[in-house]
C-alpha cells in the first residue's frame, strides 16, 4: 500500500476524489439557511415550554398533532401579537392605472 501511495496518479486520484467527496458534503449540508417563520399555531404541552412547538401553519394541522398526547394548541404570541404590515391603500376616487 505504501508503494502506492508513491506514485503521483495516485495521489492525484486520491486528492481528486477528497475534493469531490468535500464539495458534495458542502452541496449537501452547507445548503441555504431554513427561513424563520413565525406560524400561526404553537403546539403546548407540559415538556415544550412557552409558547411551545410553533410549527403550524393551521389549527387543524396542530390538532391533528396534538391529538393522543397531553398537548393543546394556541395561538402563535409571536404572530398574533406584532404590529400589522403596512400596507399602501388607494383612497377613494384613484385611477387604477
């Protein structure tokens, strides 16, 4: 094995194969970063903390997690509670175009 390793193909096979096996392992794990989002639900139960698992985008999606377990669903604090977007409304009378 040593005398192998001696021979310059090989170890520029074997530098171009750790190269490709670093690129594919940054392809796949250093991907874009998840984006937070603040969902409308938080699954709550004893184990979570406040204001629990928030990743519910309806009621239903959270009840149909809750369900069998001690767990309740209410509403995102965090979602319910910031100020609104603002939004450019027309007044009365504008021309739409």
């Amino acid at each position: 094995m040593k005398q192998a390793l001696n021979n310059p193909i090989s170890r520029r096979a074997l530098a171009a194969v750790a190269a490709a096996t670093a690129i594919a392992g940054a392809s796949l794990f250093g991907g874009t970063a998840a984006q937070a989002r603040d969902y409308a639900y938080c699954l709550t139960s004893p184990g979570y903390g406040y204001p629990g698992d928030c990743n519910y985008a309806s009621y239903r999606q959270c009840r149909a997690a809750a369900s069998g377990r001690l767990a309740d669903c209410i509403v995102n604090p965090r979602a319910a509670f910031r100020e609104p977007r603002h939004r450019d409304y027309r007044t009365y009378g504008d021309p739409r175009w």
